[in-house]
C-alpha cells in the first residue's frame, strides 16, 4: 500500500511537472482533473502477469500518457497561437495616439494629392496648359516615356481613383507599390539614379502616403479635420507651386538657364522667393495647432530631399550653374534618405514609447483600483 | 468532424460525464480501438468548449481529487446528429456500391 502511494506521488510530481507545459489558464482549470485522470488511468493498468513483463507494460504505458501529454500542451498552445495570429487582421493596425492619428489621416488625404501634383508636374502637364495659356512657346508634354518612369505614371493617378473611391488599404497598398516600384526601376539603369532628389522626394512621397493610409483612420477622417475647401486649397497651391517651381519663367520672364529633367527649367529668383515665402508661411501657419504640427513632422519626411533640389535651384538663381557656388551642398544617397528615415524612426518610437507609458499608467491605476493580487491584464 | 470528437460528443450525448469516465466510455464505444488519453481528451475537451459544443457541468471531489463533469450543449447535439447523417449518408452509399445489405435506415 506504501509502495503504490510512493509510486503515486512520484508520478503525480512527474505529471505535475510536464503539465508545467500547459497555459497558465488551462493548467489552474484543469490540471487537478488531469492529474486525477492520469493516476486512475495508470492504475488501471495494473496488469496480473508476471513481474516484468507488468513493469514493462506499465512503463509502455506511463511513457505514452507523458507523450500523449506533450503533444496535448501544443496542440492547447498551437490553437491559441493561430487564434490570436487569426484575429490580428494586418491591415488594420492603427496608430493608437489620437493627435497622430488625426495628423496621419490629414497626410492620408495631402500626401496622395501632392503625388498627384509631382507626377503631372514630373510629365510637364502644368507647365503645359500654362505654356497653352500664355502662348510661351516653351512647355509641351514630356515625348519619351521611360521604364523609371513606369510607378509614377501609373501609381500616382492609380492611388489618387482609389483614395476616391474610398478604397483606402488598396490605396495604401497602391503607394507602396509605387514607392517599391520606383526604387526597383531605378536600380535597372543605375545606381546613381538614386542621388536624384526628385526621385528621392517622389519615393519617400508615396511611401508616407502608403503608412498614412494604411495606419490611419483614413481620408474620410482626413478630409473632415482638413474639410474640401482646405483639400482644394492644397492642391491648387501645389499646383501652382509645381508649375512655378519648374516654368517660373513663363510668368516672370526672369533669365533663362539650363534643363534638368524633375527639376526642369529652374525658375528665377522672384519665383523662387515668392514660392518660399508660401511655404514658410503655411508652415508657419502650420505650427499653431498640435495636429497641424504633426502633419508638419510627417510631410517633413519627404521634402527634405526636396530641400536638396531647392538649393540646387538658388545656386542656379544666384550663380547661372548648379554647382558653381561652393556653397552647395551635393546631394548623394546618404544625405537624401537617411535624415528622412531618421525622422520617421523616431516619429515611430516616439508614439511607441508614448503607448507604452500609456499602457503603463492604465495598469498602474487598474491594480491601485481593483486592490492588491489581482492582475490587470492590458 | 474528427473521431475522437465525435466519440466524445457520442458519449456525452448519453449523460455528463467526467473526464475519466469519457476515456472510458469511448474506449467502450470503439470497442477498445480509440483509447483516448489525458493530453489528448483534455485538448479535444478545450476545442470543444470553445466552439460551444460542449460545457462544465458541476464538481465534486473524490478521494481528495477534483473531477469536474461535462455536458453536451444543444449545439453540441445539434452536430453530432447533423454528423451522424453525413456518416449514415456515405455508409450507405458504399454499402450499395458494395452490394452490402444496409440502405438508408
């Protein structure tokens, strides 16, 4: 009698200990159920042979019953892994701070339309109309149609219908292809094609247009904060900014200087200026309310490489020929992507960190209310 | 519908049952072929619960152990029955097909 509780505790310590594999939940419902049926079930196989052979049999059954109950702890763990993979839908991860959130659904309805306003710009069509307008003989529709140009002629024009048609993760999806369209086209020719900052600034424009659809509460909740009048006002600005940028010339009639290709025929001065001061000043504007500045932050993200492109302008402006000025600053790779990123990294770890905390604090004051030993799950 | 399962749910659909006593009830049912252990039955059981099919009915201790009892819930009855008919359903078709006595009962 002795002998069988000593074996008794001893396998139920075994048991105990390989149900250590179970989830916490399943292991403080049932793990006493389960000891007790894995004892009986051991005692009924108390076999009258002899001897060894009922050791033997014991031991065949013992070791299945352990197995048996390895593999019923991952199959538990397995289905509650595959529950929660099942309930993440991807797509509809969000940014959880409200105020980033707003800004994000403002970049998700500015970013696509300024994408607009680069790929019409990008093929000259502005400069067009206005050449068309004003009888300039200047501007007509970009001839040749390159490979590279392939993501922006169709992505731009493509994101933009599904925005519209409130298609927002297709959108979303949309720009990324047409972010991860242009950098694969551009490794086709040349790798320097990439010091461009026009391609710069088109790339990180439509991949900060494929995380503000994506994260965001999207362009209905966009176009409420920005309303239409404010969207129009955007795009028509762009518009015009895009058209002066490249044909400022047309209008002002300031000295002609040499072609580049996004940069295209580099304004004069006046342009130039007149166009800074907008944009300083809607910054500026910008900076008044807390969702207006993190729409600031966000759309920082792609311009400075557009920074780069302006500079090269004002050395043209002041100097006849980019480059002439050692004041310059070339644009390469590294300067053009990297300040970027490292905007939008710490953009991205600020508002995790800024969960965190929240997160945190919800604990801190779900335990003080619901008293000592009782864990709040967050 | 996998056998273990369904032998389960057959031998919950007589009376709740506890965990033991469902491992023998099956091994009776499947005449010593599905010998259901612990790790095995108590996955299903979690399946099952979550899925609805099955629940706890009450507890009582017995030689110092806990041994809870579960039930077959309605839905739980409703697919058992809706499984017994497909069963019935390809027995019969490869009954006749083999010529067997059998038909539709």
């Amino acid at each position: 009698m002795s002998v069988a509780a000593t074996r008794d505790s001893r396998m139920e310590k075994w048991y105990r200990w390989l149900l250590a594999l179970y989830p916490r939940d399943h292991r403080r419902e049932h793990a006493e159920e389960m000891v007790g049926v894995l004892l009986a079930a051991d005692g009924d196989a108390r076999v009258r042979a002899p001897k060894p052979v009922a050791w033997a049999l014991r031991f065949g059954q013992h070791t299945a019953d352990s197995a048996d109950l390895v593999g019923g702890a991952l199959r538990i763990r397995g289905r509650i892994a595959l529950n929660r993979l099942r309930r993440m839908h991807w797509l509809s991860w969000t940014v959880r701070d409200e105020r980033w959130s707003d800004a994000l659904a403002v970049v998700s309805v500015v970013a696509p339309l300024l994408l607009l306003v680069a790929a019409l710009t990008e093929f000259r069509i502005p400069q067009a109309v206005a050449s068309s307008i004003t009888g300039h003989p200047h501007w007509g529709l970009t001839a040749t149609l390159g490979l590279a140009d392939l993501p922006m002629a169709a992505g731009a024009p493509g994101v933009t219908l599904l925005v519209f048609l409130r298609l927002r993760r297709l959108a979303g999806l949309g720009a990324l292809a047409t972010a991860t369209g242009q950098v694969a086209a551009g490794a086709v020719p040349a790798l320097a094609g990439y010091a461009d900052p026009a391609v710069a600034f088109t790339v990180l424009l439509s991949g900060t247009a494929a995380v503000a659809l994506l994260l965001s509460p999207g362009p209905d909740r966009g176009l409420a904060l920005l309303t239409r009048s404010g969207t129009a006002l955007v795009g028509a600005a762009a518009l015009i900014l895009g058209g002066f940028s490249v044909g400022g010339d047309v209008w002002f009639g300031a000295r002609p200087t040499r072609f580049d290709d996004f940069g295209g025929k580099v304004a004069g001065l006046p342009a130039d200026l007149l166009i800074a001061v907008v944009l300083v000043g809607a910054a500026a504007a910008c900076l008044r309310a807390s969702v207006s500045r993190r729409v600031l932050v966000l759309l920082a993200i792609p311009v400075i490489p557009y920074a780069f492109l302006w500079q090269e302008k004002l050395a043209v402006d002041l100097f006849g020929e980019p480059g002439a000025g050692s004041a310059i600053i070339p644009s390469s790779i590294p300067l053009l992507y990297l300040p970027p990123l490292l905007l939008a990294s710490l953009v991205l770890f600020g508002t995790w960190l800024a969960r965190r905390r929240a997160g945190e604090r919800d604990r801190q004051v779900g335990s003080a209310t619901s008293g000592p030993g009782s864990p709040v799950r967050a | 519908m996998q056998e273990p399962t369904f032998l389960i749910l057959t031998a919950l659909a007589a009376g709740a049952q506890h965990g033991y006593g469902i491992m023998n009830d099956v091994a009776r049912i499947s005449d010593g072929r599905v010998r259901l252990r612990a790790g095995t039955l108590y996955a299903a059981l979690d399946r099952l619960k979550a899925d609805g099919l099955v629940t706890g009915d009450k507890e009582e201790i017995v030689d110092g152990r806990l041994r809870r009892y579960y039930r077959i819930t309605d839905e739980g009855t409703a697919e058992l029955a809706a499984e017994v008919g497909r069963l019935r359903a390809n027995a019969a078709v490869a009954a006749s097909r083999l010529g067997l006595a059998g038909g539709t009962a």
